[in-house]
C-alpha cells in the first residue's frame, strides 16, 4: 500500500465515571477496505464510533485522517473531511419528510445553508442528488412520506440514505442491520457489497452472516479493548473469540 | 465594619436564595420539570405566616402556619398539575406554572389586597447583638443565616446518606432504571416536590419580616434563584449553595459600594444613577461571565 | 379545511382591510386601536414563533426586544423633544422612516449579544437565562432616571410619515396592517428556505444535524437575531400607539403573555401567532370589562389550554372536527 492509512486510530482512550469504554485501542484501516467491529453487547462499540466522528472526547489517544489529525476537530468539520456516520439508534428529523432529511445533508455538502428567501423546495439540483440516495437505498417511493410514519426497517435504510449524500470517504455504520428483517438484511448486505467500489466502509454488527460476507477485517472488541484483529478465517477460529462471546470456561 | 456589615447582609440574602434553588435545581434535575409557580409557594409561606403572626402573635405558629400552607399549596399543585407534566415538554411546563403564577397572584391580591403586610419583628429577635467592636448586627438575621445553613446542612447529610437520598441521586441520572427497579416513582416525586414547597415556604416565612409580603414578591427571588441554578449548574445542590451565596453577597455588595466607587470618578447624581444600575445588573453580569467560562455551570462537569 | 385556505385567507385580507370602514359603520370606534394593538402584537408573537414554534427555542425573555423597541422609539422622541442628543452624539427624531429601522437594528444588536450567550446552553437552562437576562435589561431600565425610570417616557405625538398623517388612528391602523403583512411575508420566506429547513430540522434534531455537518448555533443565533428585530419593530409601533414606554414593556409577565398568543394561535404555524394575538387582546379586553381581576380567569384558561389539549387553538378546532395530523 502506497501512503498513510485512511484512518489510523492510535491508543484512544474513553471512561465513563468509574466504566473503562475504551482502553487504548489502536487500529488502521486502508482505504477501500471493509472493516467490521464486533463485540459482546456493552463492549464499547458504539463508544467507539462515537470517538472516531467527535460527538464524544477521548481521555487520551489520536486519531489521524489520511495522516492528518482530527482528533481535536468538532463532529461537524470532520463530516466536512469526509467522516459520515449512521445511529445504531436512529436520529431522524421526524417531522419532515424522508425527502427533506437527505435534502438537508445535500445541502449541508453545497456550503452554508444562509439562503433565506428562496424556497428550498426550488433547489432542483439537491432535489436530484437526494432523490439519488433514495433510490440507492431503495426509499424513492416513500419520499415524500413523514419519518414519524416510516418502519423501523425504513429509518434503517434511511439512515443510510443520509449518510451516503454526505459523499463520505468513511462511512461509520453503527448496527445497520439491527431491528430489519431478514429480507431486509439481505437487501442492506446486497447495497453495502455495491458500495464497496465506492467508498470505505467501517461497520458496527451483531450479524455474523453479514459480518462474515462483507468484512476485509474483522477486530473484536471486548471490555473496551481489542481481543484480536483478522481475517473472517482467524476470527471464527479464535478461541478467544469464543470464550469472550460464550463466557469463560466454556471452551 | 460597614464592609463586614454587608457582607453578613450578602449572606442572608444568599441563604435564602439557596432555600429557593435547592427547591428548584432538586425538582429540575430528578423530574425534570421547570417549575416557574416555586415563587408563589414563597409568596404563600410568607403570606401566611404573616396573617398567622398578626392574629395571634405567636412566633412557633407564625412558622409552622407559614411552612403548612407553603407544603399544602405544593401538594396541591404536585397533584393537580405538576404530575400530568412529567411527560410534557419544557413549553408545556413553562406555560402551565405560568398559569399558576397568574392564577396564584390574583388570588392573592383578591384575597388581601394590593397593600404590602408587614410583619412585626418577633420579640426577643428584634435586639442586636455586638459581633466585633463596632459590629452590630441584628440577631434576626443573624437568626435567618443560622437557619440557613443548618438547612444546607441537612440537605447534604439527607442526600448523601440516607435511602431517599440515593434514590434521589439515582433517579437524577438513571430515571427509568430507578423505576424499572420497582421504586414508586410517583411518590418520590411528591416528596421531592413537598421538600421543595417546604424549603421555599421556609424561605418565605425568613423572609416576611425583613421585606414587604407582596404580591410579585415570589417572581423577584425566582429569578434571581433562576441566575443561581444556572451558576451552579442545573441539578446540583452543591452549585445551588454556592452559586446563592455568591449571588446574595455580590447582589447586596454591588448595591451597597457601587455608587460611592463611581463617585470616585463622576459627578454625584451621575455616579448613584449609574451605579444603581449597574448594581442591579451584577448579578446578570456575573452570570454572564459564568456562561462564557462554563456553560453548564459551575458544579457540573462539562461533557 | 385546506380546499378552504385560499378562502378564508382572503376574506381575512379584506376584513382586515375593510375594518376602518366597518368599524365605522357598525359605531364601534373601539376596534380600530384593539385591532391596531392586534396587529402589533401579532408581529411580536410572529416573531417570537419564528424561534419557538420553528427553531423549538423556548425564549422566555422575548418581551426584552419589544421594550429595546420601544425605548429606541422613545428615547429618541425625547431628544427630538428637548433638541439634545443622545449621550451627546446621536441627535433625536420623529421619522418614523429612522425610527423604524433603527429600533429594529438595536434590538438585533442586543438580541446577537444576549443571544450568543443563552445559545451557549439549552433545554431548562436556556429558559432561564432568557428569562434572567430580559429582566436584567427591566432593571437597567428601572434604573435609568434620565429616561424616566420607572415611570416611563412619553410622547407628546407619534412619529411621523412624510405622505400620510400618522395621528390618525385609521392610518397608523393601515402602517401597522401593512408591517405585519410584510412581517408574515418575510417569516413565511424564511420558513420555506434552507435556512427555515435547517432551523427546524435543529428543533427536531441537533444530534442529527450536526452529523450531516451543520454546526447548530450560527444558525441559532441568526434566528434569534432575526426574532428580536422582529420583537424590536413590534416595540417601536407599540410606543407609537400608546405614546408611551415604560418598562413594563419588558417585564417577564410580558414575555409570558407573548408566548401565550403563539400557544394560543398554534405553535409553529404561520396564521398562528396572527390567531392568537386576537384571541389574546380580545380576551384580555373583555375579561378586564367583567371583572378587574382578569387574570384570574387567563390563567385558568391557559391552565386548561395546556393541560388538555395539544397545539392551541388550532390544535383545538383540529381536534374538534375530527382530523388527526
Ligand atoms: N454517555 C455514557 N455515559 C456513561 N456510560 C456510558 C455512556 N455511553 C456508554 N456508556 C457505557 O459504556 C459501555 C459501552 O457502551 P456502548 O454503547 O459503546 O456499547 P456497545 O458495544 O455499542 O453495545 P451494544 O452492542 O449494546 O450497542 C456500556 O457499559 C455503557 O453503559
Ligand atoms: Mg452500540
């Protein structure tokens, strides 16, 4: 590989009162490479994506972006630097429409949004480009519906949609398959892989299938710390994988 | 000594404010309701007990009286309207307290009129006693910041040592776990919120012999103890503590020394203009700067 | 109901504009200033929704800007008066074509300072620092003798027009109409812009805005700038109807009673504020003829309000007819 690591994370660190979340995890990501996070429930996962993209500071550690260091820029400048995220909780502006929230992250790319008298419903252009994520994610018919009046598999892919017009170099997804059915799952597997060419995926999952299918990498994150980082192969045959998921002495 | 004399007056008023924000910053930070009618259960301690204490001259029931109709009026209010707002957003809450102020007041004035009552110092407390040479101080308020503090006092240990306080610390940060573990959740709000009516009742009934028992009279303290949470931070009984004695003695400092520091440098009616204004902001002022260094206050610790 | 919006939107334009006329023939002088006192609150309340109802900014201090409107307006009728200036620089005036954009530039400075410093909170603290720093400018004004202190300014006329004789009531009553008209075009422009979308999209969601790279309190902060020129213009027509400041302008009851009309008209809707500030003044007006203790019965009711049914009066008729949103 030629150049620095897409995302280079080195010794970060996060406790909450008394609770370690994260103990000095470091891990390299390369670009184009699907990197999966998994873990036992409470293992910090979701601590840690909210680290990489800022909503939270870490007590010590760096965390470089195509070598530069972002650790002390705000959630917002690092969307700007190509850091885009999806909510294992979905965070969705439930009042508009499944429309105006990708609209939203569209506009939010285009510059400022300090445009006070010209409809935002006449900008054809964003228009465009967020009836494109739409259609990737396969929520063009439900455009104009409330999200308030969307399936929880419908504010999945949703989710989705939003992260995708940010047109990130990281995509962070937090559990994007929790809470869809199988069929959906399947479709979400099927929309990540045809991603793949495009930008560089870091994933959140409790489902090994999917897991399994997408990932290039796969760590496991255990009390806040990195069990083993690997292959498909090596995790599954890891006993420590294992013990950690099935509790001690169950080998 | 006049600098001693009005740092004690600082105090007092400092004490009484705390009465009003610990109230106001416990009910915020566990219930999460902002409850803009704790002025009037002030007004109604003081109220009372200024009736009672004109009827019958009696200190002990001027007080119990005053601290009755504070906790009374507070259940009441839990019960009728605080209970269904729990749910509600802070819009609904800051309109339905609204309300009961606006229907709080005009009872009042319905009831005893425009005239402000004032109270007759109770005997036996109106004397001065000499603190230093040269430093004589009313025992009343002397009497008020003793009080004061043996509530703060009472409040730590009630917090940080008993079952109610835990429940009460845990329900702060984990309210639906503390309900999950089968706590009756509803009942420790009510007490909670008596604690808080009492607390500002007692401040009311401290407070009617020194100042004129008015209507409005409650918005005036509940303001100020609104700066006073927001220096403390929101739910902290500890920054309601300090951010009211802070608040009191810089309130009452800047109205005492402001003008003769401006007389310094401008003519007389110029500087006691300008210094009464200014004097009337400091508190505002202080807690502007508070905002700029810590958003959250003082005893909170940022994110 | 909304085949019928065109309708009723423009039966309300022609009463409104008719209502000279009206008043005039049915002898009822009275509704020419109510209506008049109507349309300055509605501005006020427009205003006020604009961050309340849009941005979900719960501002109890917004009576402050109404009274920096006012005593911009009144402050320099004084010196127009006594042929001094203000602080020694600034001569006085009575041009309403000044005053009017002037009250509306200070209440936007004042609206940016006080504003940039309660957007640095929110939720129940936001509130109360509102609350507090509009109370803290009540007591600047309290104690600001040269104005009047306590007591207020009067003015001796209104300001005037250079092509209409602002004395008549009729006419101030069509400057007024013709302001809010403009007021509700410019909040309706606002609303319906990116701007409006991201302000309410941070109502819904600052977590969710901040993750599609938009930093909320710039956006914020503009908006309050902008509610508090609108509050601040509202101000100034107001010490023009009444000839007289005082600080009760701003007293917090005020605020209160602001935040009321835009409960009362429907949080967040655009006839809103419009609806409510008549329902308000309206209700005020006859209540005060019953009783002398009217506020009495306004609170209950907006104890009632607000503890029964969801989103006003709008919500109210909403509800009645049986359509759910
Ligand atoms: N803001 C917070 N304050 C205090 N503790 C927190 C906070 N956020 C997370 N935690 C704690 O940190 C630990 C890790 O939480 P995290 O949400 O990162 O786990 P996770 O691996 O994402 O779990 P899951 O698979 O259930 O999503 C948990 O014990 C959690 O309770
Ligand atoms: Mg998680």
């Amino acid at each position: 590989m030629n150049g620095p690591p897409l995302l280079k994370v080195s010794g970060i660190a996060k406790r909450f009162d008394g609770l370690v979340a994260t103990d000095h995890v470091s891990l390299e990501q390369n670009a184009g490479e699907v990197h999966a996070l998994i873990g036992p429930n409470g293992a910090g996962k979701s601590t840690f994506v909210n680290l990489l993209c800022g909503s939270l500071r870490p007590d010590a550690g760096t965390i470089k972006l195509d070598g530069a260091d972002i650790g002390h820029l705000s959630t917002v400048e690092r969307v700007h630097r190509g850091l885009s995220r999806t909510f294992q909780m979905t965070q969705l502006l439930l009042d508009y429409s499944v429309l105006e929230n990708v609209q939203l992250a569209v506009q939010s790319q285009a510059g400022h949004s300090f445009r006070f008298f010209k409809s935002a419903r006449y900008d054809a252009k964003a228009m465009a480009a967020a009836m494109a994520c739409l259609v990737r994610v396969g929520l063009c018919e439900r455009a104009k519906v409330r999200v308030a009046d969307l399936a929880q598999g419908e504010r999945k892919q949703l989710e989705l949609a939003i992260a995708l017009a940010a047109k990130p170099r990281l995509l962070l997804l937090d559990e994007p398959m929790a809470g869809l059915s199988a069929l959906d799952s399947q479709n979400m597997v099927a929309l990540l892989q045809s991603l793949k060419t495009e930008t560089t995926i870091f994933i959140v999952e409790h489902d090994m299938n999917a897991v399994f299918a997408l990932a290039d990498r796969i760590s496991v994150l255990v009390n806040g710390r990195i069990l083993m980082s690997g292959t498909a192969a090596e995790v599954k045959a890891s006993d420590d994988v294992r013990r950690a998921y099935l509790g001690e002495g169950d080998v | 000594m006049l600098f001693l004399e009005q740092l004690l007056n600082g105090v007092q008023l400092g004490v009484t404010l705390f009465l009003m924000a610990s109230g106001l910053t416990l009910i915020f930070g566990i219930m999460g309701v902002i409850n803009l009618a704790h002025g009037s259960l002030y007004m109604i301690g003081a109220y009372a007990s200024a009736l009672i204490a004109a009827a019958t001259g009696s200190v002990a029931l001027a007080l119990c009286g005053g601290l009755l109709a504070a906790g009374l009026a507070g259940f009441l209010i839990e019960f009728f309207v605080i209970r269904r707002l729990y749910q509600r957003g802070h819009l609904d809450q800051v309109l339905a307290t609204f309300a009961l102020i606006l229907i709080i007041n005009q009872s009042a004035t319905m009831l005893f009129g425009r005239q402000p009552l004032f109270v007759k110092m109770p005997d036996g407390l109106n004397g001065f006693v000499t603190l230093l040479p040269g430093l004589v101080y009313p025992i009343y308020r002397l009497g008020v910041i003793a009080v004061g503090l043996s509530v703060a006092c009472g409040l730590f240990l009630l917090i940080n040592e008993t079952r109610v306080g835990m429940l009460v610390r845990a329900g702060a940060t984990h309210r639906e776990m503390v309900r999950a573990l089968g706590v009756n959740i509803n009942r420790l709000y009510a007490m909670i919120f008596a604690l808080g009516a009492l607390l500002a009742g007692l401040a009311g009934v401290l407070a009617s012999p020194i100042i004129a028992v008015q209507v409005g009279m409650g918005e005036q303290v509940l303001i100020l103890a609104f700066v006073v949470v927001v220096i403390g931070g929101v739910g902290s009984v500890r920054g309601a503590f300090f951010g009211a004695l802070v608040a009191g003695i810089v309130d009452t400092m800047m109205r005492a020394f402001m003008p003769g520091l401006l007389r310094h440098v401008l003519s007389g009616p110029d500087a006691d203009a300008l210094g009464a204004g200014l004097a009337s902001v400091g508190v505002y002022l202080l807690m502007a700067l508070v905002l700029l260094l810590r958003p959250k206050g003082l005893f909170v610790r940022p994110a | 109901m909304r085949a019928l919006r065109p309708a009723l939107l423009a039966l309300l334009i022609v009463l409104l504009l008719a209502l000279p006329v009206l008043s005039e023939a049915l002898r009822q002088p009275a509704a020419i200033g109510l209506a008049t006192q109507v349309l300055i609150y509605a501005i006020a309340a427009m205003s006020l929704n604009l961050i309340l109802g849009y941005g979900g900014m719960i501002s109890f201090g917004h009576a402050a800007f109404f009274g920096i409107g006012g005593y911009v307006t009144g402050i320099l009728y004084s010196h127009f008066a006594e042929h001094s200036a203000f602080l020694g620089l600034v001569p006085g005036t009575n041009d309403m074509l000044i005053v009017l954009p002037l009250a509306m530039l200070i209440s936007g400075l004042m609206a940016a300072i006080i504003g940039a410093f309660c957007l640095r909170t929110n939720g129940v603290q936001f509130i109360m620092i509102t609350l507090a720093f509009a109370q803290m400018l009540f007591f600047l004004f309290v104690s600001l003798k040269t104005y009047g202190g306590d007591d207020g300014l009067m003015m001796r006329r209104r300001d005037v027009l250079p092509f209409l004789d602002t004395r008549n009531d009729t006419n101030f009553y069509l400057v007024c109409l013709t302001l809010a008209g403009l007021w509700l075009a410019v909040t309706r422009g606002v609303v319906r812009s990116k701007f409006g979308l991201v302000l309410g999209g941070l109502r819904q969601n600052e977590q969710r805005m901040e993750a599609i790279g938009i930093a909320p309190y710039p956006y914020k902060l503009v908006a309050f700038i902008i509610a508090g020129m609108g509050a601040g213009l509202a101000g100034a027509l107001m010490a023009n109807y009444l000839r007289f400041v005082s600080p009760g302008m701003m007293n917090w009851t005020r605020s209160g009673d602001l935040m009321m009309m835009v409960i009362l008209g429907g949080v967040g809707t655009l006839m809103g504020p419009l609806l409510g500030a008549a329902a308000f003044v309206i209700l005020e007006s006859w209540l005060t003829t019953l009783t002398e203790n009217w506020q009495f019965p306004l609170g209950l009711l907006l104890l009632a309000l607000v503890l029964f049914t969801n989103g006003g009066l709008a919500g109210l008729l909403d509800r009645l007819w049986g359509r759910t949103r």
